[in-house]
C-alpha cells in the first residue's frame, strides 16, 4: 500500500508506504482482545500501558477484553540524553495500583532491542505479581536482550522505522489511525 501525501495529518510530510491500514489494525486488535480474555479466566488483571507509545493501542484493546481489568500506565526512560539506550532504567511514572497477586499484561507499541523491557520486566517481577505478560502491537524480533517471550503480538513489524497509531517520530504522527514507514 502507498500512503497518500494528501493526507492533511501528515502536514505534508511524506511516508514510504502505509504498513497496517486502520481496518487491518482494529481486526488485529479485536482478536487479541479475544486472545487476552481467553488467557485470564479468573484473577485479577492489570493492563499496564508503557506510555507514550501504548496509549492509543492500550485504549482500543481493553474495550476488547471481556472480563473485569484494571488499567494503569507507567513511563520509564534508558536514553537520557542519548540517541542509544543505556541499558539503565529509570521509572519516571510508576504505577499507583498494587501489583502484588495480580495478573499483569504489560502493554508495548512496538519491541524492538528489548533491552528496556527487559529491565522493566525485572522491576516488575520484583513486586510478585501473579503472572507477568508482554502485548506488543507490533514485534521486530531483533530484542537479544529480551529472555521473556511475548505472549500476545498484533503483528510481526518490518525493519523500518514506523510512526502512527501511538508511534511518533519527534512527537508527531501519534495520532495517525494507520502505522506507515517514513521516507
């Protein structure tokens, strides 16, 4: 699929090709919603959304989860102010609801090196949940860094740099209801 350059969003900015149309999306997200519920019977659940990047996917999704949840969001950073991630994790919003006995789902826009989520997984293991998951709407498969699979995963994603539907680039294309390359 190519992207149209007279997409007013784009404030005529160009995209490579549109990855995942919005119908594609919202299809892919219904059925991990079905997925989630069907992997948490009973227990207590809390979707944790990894901002900024999870907030649009994280906000379709649970409308999708049939079974009581609790949501929660957390920020951490690795970067600093370096282009690279230092591999240190700082929780620079941690979670207010307990997660000690509870089911956690936390939710990522995009795995890619791994290397944070895998710090953040440590961080989150230590407070004993019950179970600790990883939905990703999209997965590059390059995360060497990342021991824990990822349970639920919207789409496999394509080694291009991708913004829109939570994804940005400089803070811009978030808002977009597809996920597109750049040029």
């Amino acid at each position: 699929m190519s992207a149209s350059s007279t997409d007013p969003r784009l404030d005529g900015r160009a995209v490579r090709r549109i990855a995942y149309d919005e119908a594609t999306i919202q299809k892919r997200v219904a059925e991990l919603g079905r997925d989630i519920t069907a992997a948490y019977p009973d227990g207590e659940l809390l979707v944790l959304g990894l901002l900024k990047g999870s907030f649009i996917f994280l906000s379709d999704l649970v409308r999708h989860i049939e079974r009581p949840l609790q949501v929660d969001f957390l920020v951490a950073s690795s970067y600093g102010d370096a282009m690279e991630s230092s591999g240190v994790v700082r929780l620079l919003y941690d979670p207010e609801t307990e997660l000690e006995g509870k089911h956690i789902l936390l939710v990522e826009d995009i795995v890619d090196s791994g290397r944070t989520l895998a710090r953040l997984l440590d961080l989150l293991s230590a407070r004993q949940p019950k179970s600790l998951a990883i939905c990703a709407l999209l997965h590059k498969h390059i995360a060497e860094h990342l021991t824990s699979p990822v349970q639920f995963v919207g789409f496999d994603a394509p080694h291009e740099f991708l913004v829109g539907y939570g994804l940005d680039h400089a803070e811009h294309f978030r808002h977009l209801p597809y996920v597109a390359s750049l040029e």
